[in-house]
C-alpha cells in the first residue's frame, strides 16, 4: 500500500513565524503523500478583539456563536490556511488549502445541545469523508492543508477540533493507505513527570496510558490527545507519534517523541 | 469536446444575500462542467474600517498595501468563499474553494512599479495556468470556487481582478474544452443608452465595441470588461455573455444579456 502521513500542528507554531518556516521545510522534506491540518492561533482572538467579537464561554466551555465562526472561518481558511499554502508552494511543494465543506471531505454534525448549547461546533460524520477525492488530490502530488472547519450540509461552516480532524483524516485514509499520524505540540513527548521535560514516554500503548492516567501523571490537556491517538491505532493507523515541531524530521525517524503503538 | 460554463459574479450579488441564493440555485441547475469566480465585495472594506486598514489611492488608483493583502485574503478565501462554497454544497453542488495560490492553480507577477506602486497586485502568468488538475477537479464533478487572489511563488498573496482571473481561466481552459464565459454585473447588459436599462445590445463584435467606444457611448467601467472579453473570444473562448445575475438562466439560454462573439 501507499505511504501517508496526517500532521497536525498547532497555534505555538503558528503564531511564530520562524518556527512555522522551520517546521513547513521539514514537512517538505518528508517523501511522499501527506496531509497537513493546523489548528488556530492567537491571532482569531487579537483579529476577534478588534472586531468586538469577545470568547464566549459557559461552564468554562468555548462556545462558537454565529459572529464566531464568521471569524475563525475568515481568519482560518483565510489567514492562516492560505499563508502556509503560499509558502509551502515557495518551497515547491504542491499545497492545496481545504476545510470540510470543500469538495464535501469532511461532513459534520452541529453538536446537539444537552446541558450546553456549543453554538456552531461539529461533530466529524467519520463514515461520511471523502476519502476518494482525497486519493485523487494524494496521487496528482498535492499536498492538502486543512483549516479546522467541517459544514453542516445545510450551508453553515462548523469549528472542528484540529487534533480531531487530523485523528479522522488518518482513520478514514487507512483504508486505503499505510497511515502515520503526527502530532506536533509544545513539548517533546508525552512525559512520565510533568516538571521534567527530559522525561519522554518514547513509546506507549494503552495499558501504560490507563496506568499513567490512574496515577494522575498525564495532565488533563494530553488525555484527548492520547485518547485520539489510540482512536486512531484501533482504526488501522499504523502508528501515532506526539513530540515537538521542531523535532519534526527526529519524529519521523522515531528518534524522538513518543510513539504510540 | 466537453462544455464548461466559467461565471464571474460581483460584489453587488456577494453583498445581497437574497440575490446570492438566488443565483447559486440558478448556477447549480446548469447541467455539466462549471467554475465559479467571485469578486469582493463591501465586507472587505467593513472589516478593514473596524480594524483600522483604510483603502489607499495613489493618483486615484486603489493600492494593495501588507495590511490590506492580509485583510482581503482573510476575507475573500475566507469569509466569502467558503459561504458560497458551504452554501453551494447545500443544494447538492460539490464546490471546491480556490484561489491561485491553491494547487499553484494560477501563479502570476508582483506587478511591477512604473509611475505606482501597486503594492500585492498579481498580473496572472497566462501561460502558467494549472490546467491539468482543473480538469481533473472538474472530472470528478467538482465546481471550483475561485477568490480573486493569485500568489506570486515566493510565499505572497497577491490580490488579482475577478473579471480577469475569470478570462484566464477561461482563456487557459479553452485548449481543453469547449468554454462559455459569463460576466454578471449590475445591468442587463451592454447599453447602447447607458440612461435606458432596456436598450441592452443582444450582440456584440469587436468592430460595433470600437465604433460605440469613438462615440463615448461605452461607459469606463464597461470598457476593461469588453476588452476582457475581446481577449478571451481572441484566444478560442467560444462565447462571452454579459448581463444581471438574476437573468442568470436565460444569460446561459441567449435570452437576455449581451453576447460577445
């Protein structure tokens, strides 16, 4: 089968233009398909605050009300999508910025409401992605980079998790290709002691992750992204690494990070 | 040769919601091959206001600076395109948003300074058209979306006329298939009294254009958009048709509008 590689990077990377060029050079490097999703940034909130569109929470929970996904649409599959595909494309490789509503590749569900109403959040239709037109875009050497934005069906964008698109990218693809996932955060792994930042796991399944989780080890922040992870792993992706954007290249050679089997 | 229909809509539709919808269902009810450009649109000058980019004129010519080539990149591949995009996989239609930066689609030239600087202004490398996977896209029965930016190679956006991306587009495609171009604006057409809306020329050749232009009849803005469609009828587009939005069926029947061959 072909090779595919799923990144995921997020706004620490984004929002620093230097580390973004060092990372987008890396990704080049790599032979191969592969997909890169991005998360938001800092800059929603600053472009947010200009335009008096505050962060609405309740419960402690972000909530995306209509003047909100107005923005992270602008400012995700405008700013900061069509930025990192003009310069990818600098560096002669064949980006393609995409979120879920075009050419229909991620339909999604408006989260239904129960004790909180989510406002424009979606829910990944995980059978419903199209995965075909996805491996035509792979096998013509474009390289898709996803904003984190999936649609209702009905004419209304949705604000998606980027871990979760990455993790539902990956599931999907695996049915027809080999499939690596990688997360890129601000650490180099996932740590056995949180104020140790030498102390990366370099490699866990699940029995491990439950023994950590039980001791209270694994911060609250790496719990989705593990359980992602071994989503992901149940769903044929053939491998999951976390670590740093700046290991990018030691990532994939498994040098560094923490692998997930 | 297969048929395909290239639409350029302006910002007076963009900003009309009723008037949008009802021309997306107008453009999803064309059978066959189509691509859709569109223009901007007063949003882009709204939200420049409230964050505090001003438009710019230099000897009254309109001036792309970083912050507005930032702005309408958010805006037009952001805001605009992915609501006609979402809005158009509503009704069935597997739009895909573009702009030219987007699978080094349409790369063009920082427009070079003479008397002004243009600022990000992209002058479309014709002969660089990425005519291949546009044909791809469109035989797997996607409906491109294409925003009013181009990109210059080197990592920037650049801020390109509708109606211009809208003839190269056509222009390229017509060594592929047999292409149709339609200009929506404002009026029913071309006027041969431009004080009476009924009095639309049904047919246009480039000798009546240089007679009417002598005369003065052929307003300003009229005029770049005829030697647009000049240029695309010079170099094997099959037929221009100008005219309203709203006539959008009978534009594509010869009922209505003006009919450049």
């Amino acid at each position: 089968m072909q090779q595919l590689i799923v990144v995921k990077i997020g706004g620490n990377i984004i929002d620093d233009e230097k580390q973004l060029n060092a990372f987008l050079e890396s990704f080049v490097a790599i032979d191969g398909h592969k997909i890169l999703v991005h998360g938001g940034g800092k800059i929603a909130t600053e472009i947010g605050k200009k335009l008096g569109i505050e962060a609405k929470y309740v419960n402690g929970r972000r909530i995306t009300d209509a003047a909100t996904i107005d923005l992270v649409t602008m400012v995700y599959a405008g700013s900061i999508n069509k930025k990192i595909v003009a310069s990818l494309q600098a560096l002669n490789c064949n980006a393609i910025g995409l979120t879920g509503a075009d050419a229909n590749l991620m339909p999604a569900n408006k989260r239904p409401v129960k004790d909180i109403d989510y406002g424009f959040v979606g829910d990944v239709k995980s059978g419903q992605i199209n995965t075909k037109i996805l491996k035509t875009f792979l096998e013509n050497d474009l390289a898709p980079v996803f904003a984190p934005l999936t649609h209702d069906g009905g004419g209304s964008m949705l604000n998606t998790n980027a871990d979760t698109i990455a993790q539902e990218l990956a599931k999907s693809m695996a049915a027809l290709m080999d499939v690596q996932l990688v997360y890129c955060f601000e650490k180099k792994g996932v740590l056995s002691d949180p104020s140790n930042d030498g102390s990366v796991i370099n490699e866990m399944n699940e029995q491990l992750f439950f023994g950590l989780k039980g001791k209270g080890i694994i911060s609250e922040g790496m719990i989705p992204k593990l359980e992602n992870a071994f989503a992901a792993i149940g769903k044929g992706v053939k491998k999951v690494i976390i670590g740093h954007a700046a290991d990018f290249d030691k990532l994939i050679a498994g040098t560094e990070g923490t692998s997930i089997i």
